[in-house]
C-alpha cells in the first residue's frame, strides 16, 4: 500500500509517496524543458528513476540510470483512462503504480481544464 501527497510549497508539481510511515519517493516535474517532459523520482539512497516520453497519450518509460524497468502505455487498451503498465522483474511495483498515478494526476487532471 502507498500514501501519495502533493507537497504544497514547492516549486512545480511535486508529490510525496510514502509507505508504511516512510517516505519512499519524491516525484516531480522538471519544469524547463524544451520539447521533452520529465519527471524525476527521487528513492533514497541512489537508485533514483526517471520518466521520459509522450505523457499526453499514456506512453512513457521509466529509467533508473540506463536500464528501462517500466513503460506505460495506453496504445493497446480501448478503454478511456485505461493503460498498461509493463515492470520488470525485481523492480517495486507498488512504487511504479504510485509513482504512474502521480503522473496522470499531473498531466491529466480535469479540474484544471
């Protein structure tokens, strides 16, 4: 199980994931890009991961330094608000999924429409 909160005094989107009491991650948006939207999610320790790619259409990857450990993607699913989330063995899934919802709330919240 994961708590997600947005931390409110921050520069950019930025949210909290915490699991049983402890801070897990930090996702946030890089807020200047050209062309590219990147979000940065800060693990403790040194393993942080990053996501990369076409947010707007549910198609992105997660990286952690070279190596792909997850991809998101809506292209084969019908269904409004409906993806699939392909992790790779060994890697937190519980983190990806919390870390995905993050991203959609982000990039697509309708109350800001």
């Amino acid at each position: 199980m994961a708590f997600i909160s947005q931390k409110m005094l921050s520069w950019g989107p930025t949210y909290e994931i915490h699991r049983g009491g402890q801070l897990a991650a930090v996702v946030k948006k890089q807020l200047f890009t050209v062309l590219k939207c990147r979000f940065f999610v800060d693990v403790p320790g040194p393993d942080d991961i990053e996501a990369e790619g076409n947010f707007t259409d549910h198609e992105y990857s997660f990286t952690r330094g070279s190596s792909e450990i997850a991809h998101v993607s809506k292209k084969w699913f019908a269904l409004s608000d409906t993806y699939g989330i392909d992790i790779a063995d060994g890697v937190d899934d519980v983190l990806i999924l919390a870390c995905a919802v993050v991203i959609d709330m982000v990039c697509h919240d309708r109350k800001r429409r």
